[in-house]
C-alpha cells in the first residue's frame, strides 16, 4: 500500500546477462519483463514510489534482495535508479555510502563527478559499497565554538589553552586539550572542572607587560 507522502515516482533499471535472466525464471518463477539489448544484456524497468530518493532506493534493496539476488547477486552492477529531482549533489558533508547517493545511474554519476571538481571518481572494485568513490581526502574543518573551545569535524572539543611565554622568544604557545565533553555547556564546566584557564588571565597579564614597562620607560 502507497503511503500518502510517497508521491514521487523514481525509475529502477536492471540490466541482467542473458543467461542470468532465464535462470532467474527458472529458479524462482519471477518473470521480469526485459528487452534484449545489443550486447546480449536483459533490460528491465520497474518504478517504486517514495517521499525522496532515500526511501526509494530502500524498498528498490528490498525488493531485489528478496526476488533477485539469490541468482543475480550483489545489485552493485545490475540495478540503478535515477534521480528525476536532482537530489543527489555534491557538498562538502557529501557521504558516498548514503543511502540518497547509492545504485547512481550514469547520467547521475557523470553529474556528480563533474560537481565534485576531481573530488569523486566511479568506484570500480568488485564489490564497491557506493556508486562512487572519493580520489582525495575531505578536508578537516573546525568550528569555533568560543575564543578558547573549538570542535572537530568528527565531533571533538578540545580547549585551546595558552601557555607561558618563552624567555627567549617572547612568544607564547597555545597547545590544544581534547576534552570529554560533547556539549558546550558541559566543555565549559570541565574546563573549569580541570582547571585549563588557570593561567589564561596570568597570560595575558604577561602579553601587556612589555606595553606596560615601554610606557613607564618613555614617562621617566
């Protein structure tokens, strides 16, 4: 039964080796209606309906795992679905293995690869658990969460502590302290819990110093 959110209509093309498709009606009754290509390859066509690429391509696996794979195996090569609203695109939080960017037809894929800008590639290995591939590694992005706390990409806090400066140099070094925490809330309290700004208003103190003695120098 269609649910009433389910309104949009994503197509499921197989494509099925000659021999696979008549054993596929031998083994399991199932008759799929196919045309034969060229190159001696069953097309078939087969549209399932879903409130977005995700939810369609779910019951596509489904499908096919129940009626399908037991002859044709792993539906990495055979079976397809396109992407009639454009949903599939590429940014930075783009995932290979969604769920959304799995089974790509090519037109889909050629798309991509050229969004991603050298990012994406077709993925090639026998088995491959996504449409494509990534050639160069995601960048690594920080959020500030304060002047002194910020997160990782992977969800890590850490707690940006200055430390004192070196006599020879003058400089001061900021080193960063990964915390448990996962909120900010809770990554300010473990600051103060472990005491990581201790020295912080120490140091600063020590960054005005030099104006301070400058200033007093040039009055004498």
């Amino acid at each position: 039964m269609m649910k009433l959110n389910d309104f949009q209509k994503y197509d499921v093309t197989l494509l099925i080796p000659y021999e696979k498709y008549f054993e596929l009606i031998y083994e399991t009754k199932y008759l799929l209606e196919a045309r034969l290509n060229s190159d001696r390859i069953f097309v078939a066509q087969k549209s399932f309906f879903g409130c977005n690429r995700r939810t369609a391509v779910s019951k596509a696996s489904d499908w096919y795992n129940k009626a399908l794979k037991k002859v044709l195996g792993h539906p990495h090569d055979k079976m397809f679905v396109n992407d009639p609203c454009g949903e599939v695109v590429y940014d930075q939080g783009f995932v290979c293995t969604d769920l959304r960017n799995k089974y790509l037809d090519d037109p889909t894929i050629d798309r991509l690869i050229k969004e991603a800008g050298g990012d994406l590639g077709r993925e090639d290995t026998k088995t491959p658990a996504a449409s494509v591939k990534r050639l160069r590694k995601r960048r690594k992005q920080e959020v500030q969460l304060t002047d002194r706390l910020i997160q990782s990409s992977g969800g890590t806090i850490y707690y940006k502590m200055t430390e004192l400066c070196d006599s020879k140099t003058g400089r001061s070094k900021v080193r960063k302290i990964k915390l448990a925490s996962k909120s900010l809330i809770k990554a300010k309290k473990e600051v103060v819990r472990r005491g990581l700004d201790r020295f912080e208003n120490f140091a600063d103190t020590k960054e005005l110093l030099p104006l301070k003695l400058s200033t007093s120098a040039k009055a004498a």
